[in-house]
C-alpha cells in the first residue's frame, strides 16, 4: 500500500487513528486497511449488522444550470430527462473509443442540478473532461468539500434511526439533501442494503461517533470493502474497469438504456456501437478457484493447453462465500465452449470454472 507521507489525509484521521486503524496509501490518499478486528470480522459485521465506512476520498460535484442536462447527456451514455427528482443511476464516462475513464453515480436534485459522485483515482480527470464539456453552456461544475461516509448492512436503517436520522423513505438508488450541505442516498458498493452520507466536516465527527456508539456498528476498512464488492460483483475501476475496456467487454450495457446503446449525443458513441457489432473478444466474467487459494489481480488464465485465455482483474477470499472469488476477462470463445481453465500461481496450474455474479446475492431494499 505504500508510504502515506505525500499522501492526503482524511477529516476524520484522528478517529480513525483511536480506533487502532492500519493505513496504507490508496488512490493518493491515506486511507484505513483494517482495524483491530481484521478483516474477516469486518467483512463480516458489515454482511450481519451494519459496517462504517469512511470514502472521504471520493469525490462530490455539483452540476448545475440550465444546460446540465445536456451536458451530462454528452459525458455519459445517460438520458438525464429520464431522471425524476430523487432518483440516482450508476453511468459510465466514455472516451471516443468508449473506453471506460470513470463509472459515476448521477442523482438528479432538481430541475437543473445534479450530484455526481466520482471515483478518487479519476476526480480530477474527471472534474477536467466535464469542465471542458461544460465550455460555452450555461453549467457549472463545482467539487463539493464533504466528508463521505457509507453505513452499509442489514441494520443500517434501523441504527440511523436511532440517531435521530429516518431514511425508511428511500429505495435503493434514490438521494435527496436532508439539510444545507448535507446529501444522502440508499447506495453502496457491499452488496448489501445500506446508505451514502456526505456532509460538512463540522457535522460528520459528531455524526460517526454516534453511530459508532451503537453496538450494531463497528468502523469497516478499505480491506473488506474490497471482499464486499468483489463477493457482490462490483467493479473497481482501474483494476476492472479502464480506458482500455468497453461496456461490451466489461458486460456493463445494463448500465446503458437501451435506445443509447445504438447510438446518441455522448462520446463515444460511434465506436461503442461498433464494438456492439464486433462483438467481445474476451469478456469479464465471474470465476471461482478450485480449492482455498486465493488467485490475486494480474494472475494470468491459460486454457488446457497452456494457451493464454485471460487474466484475473479482482482476486482473493469471500468470507461470506466461504471461498476465494475472482473476476477477470476470459477469452469469448472459451466462455462459449466451456473450456477449462487454469490460474498460473508461482509455475502452479489452479484450475478455476467461470461463475455466475454475484457470488453473495444483492440484498437492496427496491421498491
């Protein structure tokens, strides 16, 4: 994980440090691995009760004016007319070659302003290509200094009840602003039920020691939000996902309503209906490795004959599978045949069968 020295640190260092947490360095910033109970417990705890996560390191904007439709409509393969107030939708940012540059979360909060929740690896690359999308329209694209907590788990709404703060109204990708300068949405990256809190750092400490005060929440690190996600299927950018991936190859056209996937305003357009044409060489696919070896990201996959079929993106142990679980890109016309395949770990072959996403089932409160 790296030095934290040059890193940036988090609002809430200071709890995190009391509560015993091991750094390491992620996306530029000194973030929380684990914390005491480890891993495993936490990975846990957050499946069973309810897990606090600080994502302080992602990043907020407001984007605003009579022209953000339309701006919005021209970054991503989304039709944000077809969003009502309240209502949050997992996008993509394309480039020309509809290359995969960030997956966002847009939540329309009015009229003409939206919330788009980006990811820190890509926040200023981000905040420069809507910037210069934005050029010459009436939009203004504003990051937002927020502190970013997610509770995620079963008793998420319960506990948040408790502290006085009744969510029970939304459903899962739905967001609204509870007071000025706060922004809330029943979202996650665990799989599990569970809401996003940004708010001013004046506000967040109070909040994240009355949480952590009840005995259903226990802080969560970046460790076991890796094996959530990984359990739950989800993407890490970067690792899963990048500017050399298409929605086709990373099997994310869900994420594109249907009248776009043919073609629109957005960049990237042209060249992701033609990659809809090709077809996928090699797609992204879940895979379970024989045994209770975990195959880590950049493993590479080999079929029978030890020609290469792939690489694992995402690897390691799912606590609440019971098993290591893996992603990554296999080659088409294996998936199609059904091939064996292998994991080459240090000369060893680890057989490992493609399965179904997710390992653990979602468990989102839909309306």
């Amino acid at each position: 994980m790296g030095d934290t020295g040059e890193l940036k640190q988090l609002p809430l260092k200071n709890l995190h440090e009391s509560a015993g947490a091991r750094f390491g360095g992620f996306a530029g910033w000194s973030m929380p691995i684990t914390y005491p109970a480890g891993v495993m417990k936490e990975h846990l705890h957050t499946r069973e009760h309810a897990g606090l996560f600080d994502i302080s390191h992602m990043r907020l904007f407001d984007v605003a004016g009579p022209d953000a439709e339309g701006v919005l409509a021209r970054a991503c393969p989304l039709d944000p007319g077809q969003l009502s107030t309240g209502q949050s939708k997992l996008t993509l940012l394309l480039n020309e070659a509809a290359g995969i540059l960030d997956d966002l979360i847009v939540t329309r909060l009015g009229a003409d302003r939206f919330k788009v929740v980006a990811n820190a690896g890509n926040a200023d690359s981000d905040e420069a290509h809507l910037r210069a999308l934005a050029k010459g329209h009436d939009c203004t694209i504003a990051p937002l200094d927020r502190v970013f907590l997610a509770l995620q788990g079963p008793e998420s709404e319960a506990v948040l009840k408790a502290c006085g703060i009744d969510l029970s109204h939304l459903y899962f990708m739905q967001g609204f602003e509870p007071r000025d300068g706060w922004f809330t949405s029943r979202s996650g990256y665990t799989g599990e039920d569970g809401f996003e809190l940004a708010l001013p750092a004046a506000d967040a400490g109070q909040l994240a020691e009355k949480l952590l005060a009840d005995e259903r929440v226990m802080w969560i690190g970046l460790a076991a939000r890796d094996s959530l996600r990984l359990e739950a299927g989800l993407c890490l950018h970067g690792q899963d996902i990048g500017p050399d991936t298409t929605p086709v190859d990373a099997a994310l056209l869900w994420a594109i309503p249907k009248e776009l996937r043919d073609g629109g305003p957005y960049v990237g357009s042209q060249a992701l209906v033609a990659a809809r044409a090709a077809g996928a060489a090699r797609k992204r696919v879940g895979l379970m490795p024989e045994g209770r070896q975990p195959v880590r990201a950049g493993t590479p996959l080999v079929d029978a004959n030890g020609a290469a079929a792939g690489q694992i993106t995402s690897g390691g142990f799912g606590p609440s599978a019971g098993a290591p679980v893996a992603m990554g890109y296999v080659a088409t016309d294996l998936i199609k045949s059904e091939a064996e395949l292998f994991a080459e770990v240090r000369g060893n072959r680890i057989p490992v069968r493609i399965h179904s996403l997710p390992f653990t089932p979602h468990r989102y409160r839909k309306g």
